[in-house]
C-alpha cells in the first residue's frame, strides 16, 4: 500500500455515490484522494495542488468532462486523465480520446477497473516525464524570453506556460504586482498565436470614466449620447481576428462587468445605442494586480465573469523572488539607455550593484527600469555609483503605485538627450572651426563666409566653445 503514497488523484464527478465509491476505492489502495463536485471546482483543486491522475465524470453541469479534458491539456499536460460516464457512445469515446484522455470508462465499473487503469496511468506518466527533455533553452522558449530577461525558475515557469497557451484560444488571465510585467506577457502569447499577423488591441480599464470606456470596448451609434456625432466602432470589432488586452480589469464596475460576460457569452457585440449584433472573433487576455477570488468573495466582481476570465491563469512572480534576474536586468536597461540617450557607460560600482541586490523592488523590473534610466542621465563618468542611484536612504522600496525614483518624463529625458549630444560633438565642432579660422588666417569675417554662418552666429559659436581670437591677430 505504501508505494502509492506519494501520488495524488482528482475525482470529479457530480454524483455523490461515484465519487465517494472511487474515492474508498484508491484509498484502500494507499492513494490520496480529492473529490470536486463538477468541473469548475476540480480545476480549481487541479491549480492548488499536484495531482498524478484526474478521473472526470462525462456529464456535468456548469462544465462537461470533455471541456475538463481540454483545459487541462492546457494547463497540466503532463496529468494523464480518465474520462468515466453512463452515457457510453462511440463518438463520445473517440472525442474523448482524440482530446487526449488517457482512457474511458463506462459505469458500472469494478473496482479493479478503476484501479488498474490508474496505475497504468500513473506509469505512463513517469516513463514520459523520464523520456522527457530537460533542456528548455529550444528555438520557440528564446523567441518569447527575448521580450524578457530572466533564467531565474519562476520566469522559466512563465515562458513554458506561455509556449503551452499560446496556439490556442483560451482566456488567459495575467495576474501579478504592478511592474511585474504583465502587458509584455499579453503581447508574447499573441506574437506566438496563430493569430500573430492579425492586431493586438491593449486597453487599461483604468485609463478611462466607465461611459467612455464602455464606448471604446463596444462602440457607440450617432446620437447615442450627448458628444456622440458620428457612429464609431468599439475596440470588440476593431479587435476580431486577432487579440484583446484588458488591463486592470479589476476596475471594471459591476454594469460593465455585465456587459463584458454577454459579449464573451454570446460572441457577439452591441454598440450602445444600437440594435444590430456584431459577429466578433476575439482571443482575450486579461491582467490584474488585485486578487479577483477576494473581490467575488466581497461583492466587486462577478463570479461568473471570474469564471469565465481564469481559464487559463498565469502568475507573474515579483522581482525579489526572481533570484539571480536583478544582474541580467540591469546589464539590459544599461545598454538600452546608454544607446537611447548617447553615453558610453561601462557598468555600476560595487557599491551600486550592492546596493541593488538588497533593495526590495516593491516596483518591481519597472522600479529597476527607473533608477537605470535616471542613474545613466546622471552619471557623468563611466560607472554609475551608487550615490546616483538615488535609493531612499531606510532601503525601503516604494509601492508599486508610488515609485521612486520616478520616471524622467517626456521633456526631461529630451533634455538630457541634448546636453549629451552638444557634449559628443562640441570636440569635432572645435576642430571644424578652429580649422576654418586657420586657414583664413584668423579673419572672423571670412571663416564665417567659407563656413556658410552668418557672422554673429560664429561669434556665438566661438564663444560657446571658449574659442578667443585675440592671441591670433595682431
């Protein structure tokens, strides 16, 4: 009995009899078993825990076996399952096998039965799991990291998940701090979909009032509402054939929420105002920094809605559990804005890299992204040192909501550029004037008249330069 403890097996089936039958069965056998009522439920459990085999009933309410079956291949694929019902046909035992059930089984059952063929299962799985590649540095794993950095095992965890749902067309639901990273998530399964060469439409649910909002994702007919003088397709549409982002859609009220689950029920969209349904071909991605298991639990989310969200979920970890990803981000923010603004700059002092590598990162890769970008606007050598980088002096890091540093904005960072550029060609600007002045023996008049300046604004730039004429004329 002791050889099967180790394994785990998930009972889904909504009648109390079965599952409860299965259950003492597997327990006699030595094996851990947990029981869902319907499918929902059970994939709940499925995400909470590790479980070796799942046995699923074929008919449920709210989610059939089949739709079990094919979420799981999603989202566990290793996780042979069994597929029992009392509803045995030909067609519904090819689909469940074609879907990539392990095996089917048909009520009434011996107890044998169900017990051989998890333990078939469960030495299916370890032979696969042994024949299985551990290198997961392959051609289709670079192609999504390249729009991240990081080898740490969280982010490894991340890029695998996103191989594994991006040819499909589930819901995908980010989850994750602020800063975590979760738009560039969003675009990585769309550019490795089938649906790469459509549009991927990204909108922040907290951008906008909710009557605007509500007109960007569906669409508003003329005269609709006050301002609305020309009818004007909502993102819904614009969006068909290719990806919808949804950010922080935690912020959604409960009116648009409601909204929101018809067009995702139906597959179809109506402009406010109008009457005529849009036909709509959508692959939804939704993010959130807030848990939405709590917010249903309070009242501010619609479960069903959540339901229809967490089908397949993704959990972006914070920067401070991305152990060893700090050093590889830095080396790429460096050279990003060293490029961007026009410096040459070599690395961070010991001090520096210290002090990063204990600060907390509440902000987490975003925080990071801001102080590299002020230090390297505001290091005049070589090495940034750690004084630069402007870390509050307690080590606590801010919220993610309130940064620090922050950001240079638009006209600051256009700024620096500047001063960076001047700071690059004053040298060759010297050398060009100084050799027009020679070889028009120093004559201010004619070296502005070979150069093409007028003559006040080559005084100007002789003076800007330091540039005296003085000792050169007699």
């Amino acid at each position: 009995m002791g050889e099967h403890t180790m394994h785990k097996i998930l009972v889904i089936d909504d009648e109390a009899v079965i599952r409860e039958g299965i259950r003492q069965t597997l327990n006699l056998e030595g094996f851990e078993v947990e029981v869902a009522a319907d499918g929902k439920s059970g994939l709940e459990k499925l995400q909470k825990s590790d479980f070796s085999v799942v046995i699923s009933d074929l008919k449920m309410p709210i989610m059939n076996g089949l739709e079990v079956l094919k979420t799981i291949q999603i989202l566990q694929p290793d996780v042979p399952v069994i597929i029992v019902t009392g509803f045995a046909t030909i067609d519904s035992a090819v689909d469940a096998m074609k879907n990539g059930a392990f095996e089917y089984l048909t009520k009434p059952f011996l107890p044998d039965r169900i017990v051989e063929k998890v333990q078939a299962a469960i030495r299916q799985r370890v032979q696969d799991q042994r024949l299985e590649k551990t290198d997961t540095d392959n051609t289709a794993l670079k192609g999504i990291s390249a729009s991240f950095i990081g080898r740490s095992t969280p982010m490894q965890k991340v890029f695998q998940r996103i191989l594994k749902v991006a040819p499909t067309n589930s819901t995908v639901l980010i989850t994750g701090e602020s800063g975590t990273g979760k738009e560039l998530v969003a675009r990585a399964i769309h550019s490795s979909s089938t649906r790469k060469q459509e549009v991927f439409v990204a909108v922040d649910c907290n951008s906008l009032p909710e009557n605007l909002l509500e007109s960007e994702l569906f669409g508003h007919v003329k005269g609709s509402f006050t301002g609305a003088t020309h009818s004007k397709p909502g993102l819904f549409c614009i969006a068909s054939g290719g990806t919808l982002f949804l950010d922080e859609i935690a912020n959604l009220s409960m009116a648009t929420q409601a909204k929101l689950l018809r067009v995702l029920q139906q597959r179809e969209v109506t402009a406010i105002g109008g009457t005529k349904a849009t036909p709509i071909d959508i692959r939804l991605v939704a993010a959130t920094n807030r848990a939405l298991d709590i917010m249903v639990k309070e009242g501010t989310f619609r479960e069903d809605l959540y339901f229809r969200l967490n089908i397949i979920p993704i959990g972006l970890p914070p920067l401070r559990e991305r152990n060893g990803d700090i050093p590889l981000l830095i080396n790429y923010f460096l050279h990003k804005f060293s490029k961007e603004i026009g410096k040459e700059i070599k690395g961070l002092s010991t001090d520096a890299m210290t002090a990063l590598d204990q600060y907390p990162f509440r902000g987490n890769v975003r925080e990071l992204e801001n102080i590299i970008e002020r230090a390297v606007v505001l290091t005049q050598g070589e090495i940034i040192q750690r004084e630069v980088l402007e870390l509050p002096e307690n080590g606590d890091s801010p919220s993610s909501d309130e940064q620090s540093p922050a950001p240079l904005n638009s006209e600051e960072l256009k700024e620096a550029k500047r001063r960076v550029r001047e700071q690059a060609v004053e040298p060759i600007e010297k050398a060009f004037v100084l050799a027009a002045l020679e070889r028009n023996q120093w004559n201010v008049t004619k070296a502005a008249e070979e150069t093409g300046m007028l003559r006040p604004n080559f005084q100007a730039l002789l003076k800007k330069l330091g540039i005296s004429i003085k000792n050169h004329t007699s």
